[in-house]
C-alpha cells in the first residue's frame, strides 16, 4: 500500500468546478475528506458527487470529523485506493486531515502486512 502514496495529492477545500481543472491536470480520483455543513457555502458531497460523476471521475466521500479519524476512515480510504487507479486528489478544509488520513492508512495497511 506505501506505493500508492505517489499517486495522491492533498489539498485544501475545493469547489464544484474546480474538478474539471483537476481532470485537466490528470487526476483521475476524487477523495472529499470534509464533512457536509462545516462552514456556510460549502459545497454539498452530493454536488460534488454529481459534478465528478459528470466529468468522469471516480468519486468517493470519507468524512472526517475534526474530532479525529475512526477505523471506518482508514478502512475506506485503503478500499478507494486499492480498488482504483490513476492520480488521486483528496481534500479537507486545509487538507491536513486528509494527509493524515493517507497516513494512517498507508500505516495500518503496513502494519497488518507484518503480522
């Protein structure tokens, strides 16, 4: 799992229409890390969802909460990647809990390795 690292970039809150922008620069798969409803004004997953299934681009809705990633995080996030191919965009507010995200998966998927 620590290749799949390569493949995916974090980064902050983006907009509906940033995803064309993203397909233009390759990206294949979209991870929204945000939940629904942090701030006023943010898009929707469902919105997202729409606009990415539009685009053709493989989307997939993981919140994490600012309290803290949970097992089913870190599960869904190994399943997104191991089921798919091609560069990878998740995003947060700021993408933090995003690179965390990738972390611990990455991590977990590791550490079950070993055993």
């Amino acid at each position: 799992m620590s290749d799949q690292i390569s493949r995916v970039k974090v980064g902050p809150q983006i907009q509906v229409d940033d995803l064309a922008q993203l397909k233009s620069l390759g990206i294949e798969v979209v991870i929204n890390n945000r939940p629904d409803g942090e701030v006023a004004g943010q898009p929707t997953h469902e919105d997202m969802a729409a606009a990415a299934a539009e685009l053709g681009l493989t989307y997939y809705f993981i919140p994490v909460s600012p309290a803290g990633l949970t097992n089913e995080n870190i599960l869904a996030t190994q399943a997104a990647l191991t089921e798919t191919q091609g560069p990878v965009f998740a995003f947060c507010r700021s993408g933090n809990r995003s690179g965390i995200l990738l972390q611990a998966a990455i991590a977990e998927a590791e550490d079950r390795g070993a055993d």
